[in-house]
C-alpha cells in the first residue's frame, strides 16, 4: 500500500519515468528483438551466397571470309586476349597470355612473330615458342561454327602443342 501510494505521488509528479520490472521487462524484449534481427538478417545473407559471375569463355568472332590467308587478326586480343589466325589449313585461335608469367604479346607483322614485351619471349605464327623464357607454346582455344554461321570461340578449351592436341577436332576449323 505504502508502495503504491509512492507510485502514485510520483508518477503525479512527474518523477516515475519506469518501474524496476518493466525495465527489464523492456530490456528482455529488445535483446530478443536483437537476437531475431541478426538471426533474420544472417539468414537472408544466406539465401545470397558470394558468388562470382565471371563473363561467358565463349564468343563469336565473325565469319569465316572475314579473314584472309595469311592474316593473323588483332580484333578481339583487347576484349578477349584472343588472335585468330588464317593459313592454308584453316582458322585457329590463339590465346594471348605468354606461357611465361602470362603477359601479352605483340604480333609483329614485319618479323612475323608474337613478341612478349615482359622477358623477351618469341613465338611463331602457329604459336611455336622460339626465344626468350617461355616454356612452351602458347595455347590454341577451340574454334568452331555457330548455327548462325560465325565462328564461335571457346576460351574455356585449350589445346596444348606440347600434349598433341593441335591436331584435334576443334583445335582448327577447317575453311
Ligand atoms: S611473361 Fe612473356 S616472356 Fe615473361
């Protein structure tokens, strides 16, 4: 009684902000809120995992009659690190990352090869590795023809000299 008449006076005037229990009461509420939030928000962190989206290892790279004998295309080295070479034999493409330490080289049209400005390393046409610390032959990636018609480039197959894979279907597109 003596209790209730405090509460009374006081909340009369104006000094009883809470009571004991109901600021623990309050503070119970709060942490379970907290805990559902960081459980909720966990959990739909969940549900979007960190994935990587890498852009597609296929490309179309024209037609065909695009490319003449003899030619060795730059088109497509800036956007996809990627020569397509025309001989008597047909269409390959080439990748353009030096099987060093993966710079790029430069095609060199008056001493008709591949140079890597990093080390040195020389390359023929066809990709043969001639000079400088590279120790092997660049890689052929898999060519082929679209529905559409236009050549289709598959930077996701490699054909390895060293492993006799240029010889394989895919490795050159006859045309
Ligand atoms: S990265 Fe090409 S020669 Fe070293």
């Amino acid at each position: 009684m003596v209790g209730e008449s405090l509460r009374a006076e006081d909340i009369k005037q104006g000094e009883y902000i809470w009571s004991r229990r109901d600021f623990f009461s309050l503070s119970g509420w709060l942490g379970i809120l907290a805990v559902s939030g960081i459980w909720g928000a966990s959990l739909i962190r969940f549900m979007f995992p960190r994935v990587l989206f890498e852009p597609s290892p296929v490309f179309k790279a024209g037609y065909s009659n695009d490319y003449s004998v003899g030619e060795v295309s730059e088109k497509f080295k800036a956007t996809q690190r990627v020569w397509i070479v025309r001989d008597e034999d047909g269409l390959y493409a080439l990748s353009a990352i030096c099987t060093h330490l993966g710079c790029t080289p430069r095609w060199l049209t008056a001493e008709n090869k591949f140079k890597c400005p990093c080390h040195g390393s020389g390359f023929t046409k066809e990709g043969i590795n001639f000079e400088g610390p590279a120790p092997r032959p660049l890689e052929r990636l898999k060519i082929t023809l679209a529905e559409d018609g236009q050549l289709l480039i598959d930077k996701g197959k490699k054909y390895l000299y060293e492993k006799g894979e240029w010889g394989k279907p895919g490795s050159i597109l006859k045309a």
